[in-house]
C-alpha cells in the first residue's frame, strides 16, 4: 500500500527495483554511467568524497533518504543495506507532474547540504578539539536544546566514523573525549553514551578553536 504522497522519499520513484547491499560495498560511485536515484530502505550509508589517498565523509543517509547515483561522492553500504532504484528521468517526470511532492526531495537534500556546510565550516574554522566539541554539541541538541546538565547522549557512529567526519584520527578523537572527562566536562556511560556535565564549558571549547589545518 503506497503511504501518504508526503510520507517519505520513497512514494516518488516510478517503479523501483530493489537491491541489497552488504556492509562495505559501494552502492554507487562516481564517474558511473548509471543515471539513478535511489532511496534507502533499510540500514545506513556513507556518502564521502576521496582523493589523494585522504577521505571526507559528508553525511550519513538514514532510512528513508534519497540520493544520486549520478555525483561526485561515493556513497558506501556502512551497514548491510536495501534500497529501492529508479531512472533519474522517470523521477523527474513524476516531480513534474506531481509538484506536491517537491518538499519531501527538498528536506532531504537540505539536511545534507546543511550537514556538508558544517563539515566544511569545522575543517576550515576549528581546530580538532574544537570540531570535536561541536560534534558533541550538535548531538547534545538533537536530544534537548536547552542542554541541560546531565544529558545523556548518545553517539551513533564509532569512534573512527567520528574520526572521519572530523578530518582527524581515531585515537585523536579518543584521546579528547578522555580529556573532556578529565576536565569534568562530559562523563561516559557505557562504550556509546555521554553525560553531558558542564554545557557551557563545551560550548566555550566549540568556539575556542582557530584556523588550523587540523
């Protein structure tokens, strides 16, 4: 049964075909001659761009999500995946012929181009403790954006994906979070859980780092 149009990305492709992908395996990557969108089903994806030997993940896609074959970024299975495939024409066609549905295309993309503009502020603007406390910062938020001392909040991705976003190492990323516990600042609860003990101060670390090549 096909959901209500503004549901999610999914009620856009014209006939879709399904295909599962495992932990690893590029889903799509660039210089590809196929001309396809397609949605995330189930499982998470990593959309990164590379060059030189050096990686800059841009996002994380969730269920749901819609994305291009037909781009720049590699986009990898970063857990066991299902998506549903369709022709980029046949996709256009049907947004042109159903305007309605544009806000469900527009959320999407704006959420990875926001997330991208905040990758490329924290690489050029922040230094990696700062990055760091940013990242922290901006998943305490999605919790409770009073920030509230005490907030739990819990931390998705692994400590090498984290590296990633960040442009750094893992034991970079290690070695902060071991400093912020040290300083009072956050508290762990379990292997993928913080305590948020001193908002401010982490608020203060966001906006203290300088230019830095990181």
């Amino acid at each position: 049964m096909r959901r209500h149009p503004q549901g999610t990305a999914s009620d856009l492709l014209p006939h879709p075909l399904e295909r599962r992908h495992v932990r690893g395996e590029f889903i799509c990557t660039p210089g590809g001659r196929a001309d396809k969108v397609f949605v995330l089903q189930e499982g998470r994806a990593r959309v990164f761009i590379a060059g030189e030997g050096k990686e800059l993940t841009l996002a994380f896609l969730e269920p749901g999500e819609i994305f291009s074959t037909h781009s720049r970024a590699w986009v990898e299975a970063f857990t066991d995946c299902r998506v549903q495939v369709a022709d980029t024409a046949g996709f256009q066609a049907r947004l042109l012929a159903e305007p309605q549905l544009t806000p469900v295309i527009i959320r999407v993309f704006a959420r990875l181009l926001a997330g991208s503009i905040g990758i490329i502020e924290n690489l050029a603007f922040r230094d990696v403790p700062a990055r760091l406390a940013n990242f922290l910062l901006e998943r305490a938020r999605e919790t409770d954006p009073a920030l509230p001392p005490g907030l739990r909040v819990a931390l998705v991705l692994r400590t090498e994906d984290i590296a990633r976003l960040l442009g750094t190492t893992r034991q970079s990323v290690s070695s902060l979070i071991t400093q912020l516990e040290r300083d009072g600042v956050v508290a762990r609860d379990g292997r993928r859980t913080l305590i948020l003990l001193d908002p401010a101060e982490l608020r203060r670390r966001a906006g203290a780092g300088g230019l830095s090549a990181g």
